[in-house]
C-alpha cells in the first residue's frame, strides 16, 4: 500500500510486549472496538512497515460522542526482535501522512528501582537515551526539538486512571533507561543506569518519543515490569518467564490503551507538548540549506 491508502485519523497506538500474547484488539475483550481493515503494509521511504490495523471506537465510548479511528501495529513495527531497517521511522512516516496528533505506546521492561516487581506499571516521565541509533528527526521536521518532558502530562494522567483499572500498582512517573536492542544489561549497566536515577529499561521508548514530537504528537507510554533487572537483588525470584508475564497482561494492557484513547478530551488537554517544538525562521533555514 501506499501513501493514498493512508487513512486520515488522529490517534495511533504503538503496540509492544505488553500485547505480545494476545492478538490486539480481538483478545482484549474491550468493547466498542471494531476492526475497519487489517494486513495494511506500506512503501515507506525507510522500507515497508509491519501489517497495521485501521480501528474505530464507537461514539458511545468518546467524550465528543463521535466515533474514533486510530491506527496501531504491534510489537513497536519490529520486523524481528531488533529495530533493524528503522521500524520506528516506517510506522512514524504513516502517522504523519495519517496526520496523527496523538500517540501512545505500551511495551515492558526491567526493573532498576529495588521498589519495583514484576507485575508493576510504570509510565515514565522522561527517558536517558543510551542507544548508539541515528536519530532520523531531520527526515520529519525542520523544526529544533526540544526533548524537556518528552511524555505528555495529560496522556500519562490518563494512563494512570485507566492503568490502576487493571493493575493493582501503577506509578505515574519513572525514567526510562533506553538501552541498545537486542541483548539485556550487565549487571554493572544496571548499576550504572541506577546511578544515573533511571527506574526502568527498555529498548523501545527511543526513538518513538522524539519522533512523535518531530511530527507534532502528543505521546506517553507505559510499561509492565516483566522482570527484575540485572543484578537487582531479589531472594524469592527464581527466574520466571518473563513470558508468563506477558500471557498473564496481554488483554489488560491492551484494554488500558483503547481506554486511554477513548477517553482523551480535546477541550481538557492541558499539556505543553507544543511549546516543546520550536520553529526555524525561513531565513536561518535558508543558510543553512543554502
Ligand atoms: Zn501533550
């Protein structure tokens, strides 16, 4: 497919190991979700994406009483277990053309705060970014972006309320340690991410944030604690699958989304994500092009 198969919507939700086991949103068992079309793989200039689904939330379920239409791709549109060939750049190539104004993901991680268990929901207020990728920003934007609170306060308060529906702990801020796919962490990288007050790592929440700035997005994600991270001392865990984690929060996790983005509330958005971006004058532009 391409870029005239794109469907204008304003939402879009980033799946990630948190749906890994279920099939998102068939299994979730949220209702008022409809599937308009499926198996929609687009010609990106950073190659073709993973299939994505086209959704519609009914009318009865939206602040504005009108139906929702979001578009979503599973596992962060990793063609494997590793962002090879750019899967964030292809899926954020298709929210800007959809005109995506809204973006929230899920996914999972480990846990650096000894205060954390697997099982726990964190929702990261801001990240350190200690993956060695090249950032694309300048394909999406001409713009500076700044990366001060990189999650949007309004999408994590309502992540909070829909997260403490399904978990019974839920924590609204956190940074997210981002470290380089595909292998896990030393246990001295844990310590050194611990250091540096980091509470969670993944691989995952760079570069979908600065990328949902680039295109003017709002975006906030949270994250299930799959795991203890390494090094990170636990008496009564024997290792579990982190597996076991993700079968036992699949339909959960993927309800917390759909309810975020039905219940978002154009006229009680009260961030600041906007400010966030600042715009070149054409004449700076200029010199710097010319
Ligand atoms: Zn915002």
């Amino acid at each position: 497919m391409t870029e005239k198969d794109i469907p204008k919507v304003d939402f879009a939700i980033i799946g990630g190991s948190g749906t890994w086991a279920g099939e998102f949103p068939e299994a979730t068992g949220f209702k008022g979700v409809r599937v308009l079309q499926k198996d929609m793989e687009y010609e990106t200039p950073f190659g073709t994406t993973q299939p994505m689904k086209w959704l519609e939330l009914s009318a009865d379920l939206t602040p504005d009483r009108k139906p929702r239409q979001l578009l979503t791709v599973p596992f962060h549109g990793y063609h494997g277990l590793t962002p090879y060939d750019n899967p964030s750049e292809q899926i954020f190539w298709v929210f800007q053309k959809a005109g995506v104004k809204t973006v929230i993901a899920e996914g999972s991680g480990g846990g650096i705060n000894p205060l954390l268990d697997p099982g726990d929901i964190v929702i990261p207020h801001d990240f350190i970014d200690f993956t060695k990728r090249p950032m694309n920003i300048r394909f999406f934007t001409k713009n500076i972006v700044r990366a001060v609170n990189p999650t949007c306060s309004y999408l994590r308060s309502l992540f909070y309320e829909k997260a403490q529906a399904e978990y019974r702990r839920v924590f609204p801020r956190g940074v997210y340690a981002v470290a380089e796919a595909p292998r896990f962490e030393t246990a001295s990288e844990i310590r050194f991410f611990a250091d540096a007050h980091c509470d969670i790592c993944g691989q995952t929440m760079v570069p979908e944030a600065y990328l949902a700035r680039a295109i003017g997005a709002c975006y906030a994600s949270a994250y299930l604690v799959s795991n203890y991270a390494e090094g990170v001392e636990d008496p009564n865990w024997k290792g579990s699958s982190i597996f076991d984690r993700y079968r036992d929060s699949a339909d959960r996790i993927g309800r917390v989304t759909l309810g975020v983005i039905a219940a978002f509330d154009r006229s009680r958005q009260n961030c600041r994500c906007g400010e966030y971006i600042i715009e070149i004058p054409d004449t700076v532009n200029n010199r710097i092009s010319g």
